[in-house]
C-alpha cells in the first residue's frame, strides 16, 4: 500500500509560520496529484490547496496569498508553507496523494492528520 507520513504542525501565534511535510511511500509508480485538506471541529473538511505532478495549483479563496504549496516529485514529497497564519486556520490538516501504484491500480491515500493550532 501507498503510506503518507506528515509532519510539521503545531502551536503557533497569530501572523506567524509552520511549514507542513508529506512523503509517500510504497508501491508508487507515479502520482498524478497531490494536496492538502483541513478539518475544524463540527466542520466539513475542506480543501486547502492542490497540486498535480506537474506543477499545476490550486487554493481555496481563505488562504489565497498565505499559503504555498510546492513539491519535489522525484521524492514524492508535498509541501505547505502557511504564513500569516490566522486563528480560523486551526485545523487538522490531512495530506492526500493520488496516482498508480507499480501494480498498475490507482491509489487515493491519507496522511494520519497533523494539529495546526493558530493562537491570538
């Protein structure tokens, strides 16, 4: 199976940083898309930013020219760098990587989550 490990999350004050990691590992043959997703208690999770194997992003409207996403394909590593981080963006926030794995099936795998808390 394809396994997503993050890291990077935890207790930051308003205006400040955290940079956010995932790597895939497993029987991956290639990836066709990578992002990262929130959720807040008695919340929907959401999408917060997307990005395809070449290069192609995307953000929801709330953290649009905050956040980053980037990644390193030939580590099948996803990144997200959120700054000016604001109290509405605690969250857990869950890394989620789709593609073929090398036995030719597609795969839709979910990292364990990792606590974003943004304090006033």
């Amino acid at each position: 199976q394809v396994r997503l490990v993050e890291s990077g999350g935890g207790l930051v004050q308003a205006g400040g940083s955290l940079r956010l990691s995932c790597a895939a590992s497993g029987a991956v043959l290639n990836i066709e898309a990578m992002g990262w997703h929130r959720q807040a208690p008695g919340k929907q999770r959401e999408l917060v930013a997307h990005i395809t194997s070449g290069g192609t992003t995307n953000y929801t409207d709330s953290v649009k020219g905050r956040f980053t996403i980037s990644r390193d394909n030939a580590k099948n590593t996803v990144f997200l760098q959120m700054n000016s981080l604001k109290p509405d963006d605690t969250a857990v926030y869950f890394c989620n990587v789709k593609g073929t794995t090398t036995w030719l099936t597609l795969f839709n795998s979910w990292g364990q989550g990792t606590q974003v808390t943004v304090s006033s």
